[in-house]
C-alpha cells in the first residue's frame, strides 16, 4: 500500500533463504531456510506498513521467493551475482528508472523485530542528507539512505565506520526493532524478546524455539 506523502523507496537485498542464515548454528537446515524466510516477509510487511515508504524493491536472484514477496505488496529486481553494495547500486539504479521522484533507502532483510513506527521515525530523521542506522552493536548498519546521485552503500565488516567515513551521518534514537538484525541465536532471541513479527512467530514456534518470543510484534504496532 502506498501511503500519502510517500518519499521513500526501500532496497531490500534477500539471498536465497536455502543459503542464508547458516549462522544459526544448531538449527536443522529446513528450520533455517523457515527462519530466513519469516524474516524477510516480516521486515517486507513492516516497511508496506511505514509511513513515508511508496515502494519496497527488493533484489534477490531467488525467483520462486521474490514471487512471494511480491505477492505481499513489493516489486522486485534481480541482484546480479555481484555482492551485497554492489546489488544495492544496481536496485537504487533501477528505483531511479521506476521512481525518479523517490529516495532510495537501503535496508537489511533480516529485521523481524522492525515496527513502521521506528522505520518511520528513522526516514524523518535522515531526509535531506545521506545517513545511517547503526546495528545494535553499533559496528554494522542495518539502514543506509542517500539521494540517488549520492547513493553510495558501504556494507560489509565495520560498515557503520565505513558509512560514516564516506560521509553519511549516523540516525540518533532507540529504534529498537530498526537496530536488531538476526545473524545468529544470541541475535534471534534479542530480537523475539523485542516482539517479532507473525511469519517469524510463526517459524520459531515451529522450530521449537515458542519461548523466546513476545506476542505482540511487529508489523501493526
């Protein structure tokens, strides 16, 4: 759904759920690909839910899973077998052909925990100027925003330094959800103990892992 005074088109990169997420060490590959899965449609859901936010563009080479996300309200683009910034690029050059009118806003696809509300509050916060939102480690970014002549993602290893580096300026606030991206158990049950959204209720209580998790996450609050 495309919300009144939208200005903001979300890049979502997403591998292919089957190889992501092998960080979840302990938890058989099928729950893993189910947990992957659940993240993605969660964070696609929340950002459709976020003021602000016209179009959610996610690049993923996984066919059969882009058509699900599709189906949840998103537009999708292939990645390029390149890597994560360079897919980022490719998107943001892609959003720019689709939507010049709109700012292109980089976001990781493993957020469960993310609310519209903190999505929202971090769009206001980084309108005009090229800007970041650092994980809750404070070393990696789970946000990155910039015009599109700007537009110049730098994820990997200590990319909160490198985002600010090349010159993006860090999102102040809490954002709880917003900040809480899932690369291992300790990460999941951070994020569950936030409230996640329902594909990833959904998984965990299928995995056996129900008691980490809130009941109300995620993405209507």
């Amino acid at each position: 759904m495309v919300t009144a005074g939208a200005q903001h088109v979300v890049l979502i990169p997403v591998k292919p759920p089957g190889i992501g997420k092998t960080r979840l060490v302990g938890v058989p590959v099928e729950q893993r690909v189910a947990l992957a899965t659940a993240f993605a449609i969660d964070t696609v859901s929340a950002c459709l839910a976020t003021p602000g936010v016209a179009h959610v563009l996610v690049t993923t080479d996984d066919a059969r899973f882009a058509s699900s996300l599709t189906a949840l309200g998103a537009d999708a683009c292939p990645d390029g077998g390149h890597g994560l910034n360079q897919a980022l690029v490719q998107a943001a050059a892609e959003g720019a052909r689709r939507w010049p009118g709109l700012r292109p806003v980089a976001l990781c696809a493993d957020l469960p925990a993310l609310r519209p509300s903190d999505l929202a509050a971090a769009l206001e916060s980084a309108a005009g100027r090229s800007s970041y939102v650092a994980d809750a480690a404070g070393t990696g970014t789970t946000l990155y925003a910039a015009s599109y002549d700007d537009f110049d993602p730098q994820f990997g290893v200590d990319s909160a330094a490198a985002h600010r580096a090349a010159g993006a300026e860090p999102v102040a606030g809490a954002l709880p959800g917003l900040r809480h991206d899932v690369d291992d158990l300790v990460s999941l049950q951070e994020a569950a103990a936030l409230g996640v959204g329902p594909a990833t209720r959904s998984a965990l209580a299928a995995a056996g892992l129900a008691l980490l998790q809130k009941d109300d996450g995620p993405p209507s609050s």
